[in-house]
C-alpha cells in the first residue's frame, strides 16, 4: 500500500504544482499588425527602403554605362587611358557596394531607421503584454509566432542567482 501511495502523492503534488503556473499564449505580429502606428512605420520604412534601393540601382547602370563606354573605346584608348579607366570603374563599383552595405548592411541606415520608427511600438506592446500578465495572474507568456518567444516570466521562476551561486559565481 505505501508502495502505490507514495507515487500517488507526489504525482499529486507536482501535477498541482504545475497546474498553479498560469501561461498565456499572445501572437504579437497579430496586434502589431492592427496598430496604425506600426503600419505607418512599416509604410515609411518601406518608402525609404525603395528609394534607396532605386538610388542604388541608378549608380550600378551608371557604371554598366561606363563600362560600356569602356568597352566601345578601349582599343582607340592608349595603355595608360585604359588602365585609369577601369580604376575609376573598380573605384565607382566599390562606392556603391559600401554605399549599398551601409544602407542595407546589418548595422546599416535601414536597421537604424526600423529601431528608430519600430521599437518604441514594440516596447508598447511589450509593456501592455506585462501589465496584462501581471493583472491576470499569468505566470509566463509566450509569443505564438516564436519571433519574441518568451515575452513575461514571473520573476518567482527566474533561478539564475540560484544556478549562479550553485557554480560559485557572485
């Protein structure tokens, strides 16, 4: 009897200890989507990104425009002429990659300007997320589309100090 009973109790226990947890599931791009202010922030973002695009596009058929004027004339072109012709094409060629990197690059002016218009939206809908959770009673919330993931733990579950003293680290 005490072999069945003590299996019993502590499935008991830790069911119950699991069912006290409160999760929530929230599909944050579902309410980013809705909100004017993102929408007008994806809109300029997206503005901004065809314009420069379009600029980058502009520079690149001017160095296919030389380099077909290259083409046309390098046998009348002496060594020389030929030689600081195709430099000044490399050298346009590299202006426009780095150009093209720092507006689309993974620091670039595109990133700057998405955390610029869009984080402070997020950071909105994050704190809502919070305040929600934390007035509802949810223990842990996770975003459904996996983008964010984990969006509010209850800091009762947080057990980093715990970990960190159990490796010796203060």
């Amino acid at each position: 009897m005490k072999k069945i009973l003590l299996p019993v109790l502590m499935f008991l226990f830790f069911a119950t200890s699991i069912n006290a947890q409160r999760i929530a599931i929230v599909d944050v791009e579902s309410i980013l989507s809705v909100l004017p202010q993102y929408q007008k922030a994806q809109d300029d973002i997206d503005k901004i990104s065809a314009q420069w695009r379009q600029d980058i596009s502009q520079e690149y058929d001017k160095i296919k425009s030389m380099y077909n004027k290259y083409q046309a004339e390098q046998v009348l072109m002496s060594e020389e002429v030929r030689v600081e012709y195709e430099d000044e094409i490399m050298e346009k060629e590299k202006e426009v990659r780095e150009l093209q990197k720092r507006r689309f690059g993974p620091e670039g002016d595109l990133f700057r300007r998405r955390q610029e218009l869009v984080t402070p939206i997020q950071d909105e809908v994050f704190n809502a997320i919070e305040n929600y959770a934390s007035s509802k009673g949810y223990d842990i919330v996770f975003d459904k589309a996996g983008a964010a993931g984990l969006l509010f733990a209850n800091e009762d579950f947080d057990k980093t100090e715990e970990v960190k003293r159990e490796l010796g680290i203060r």
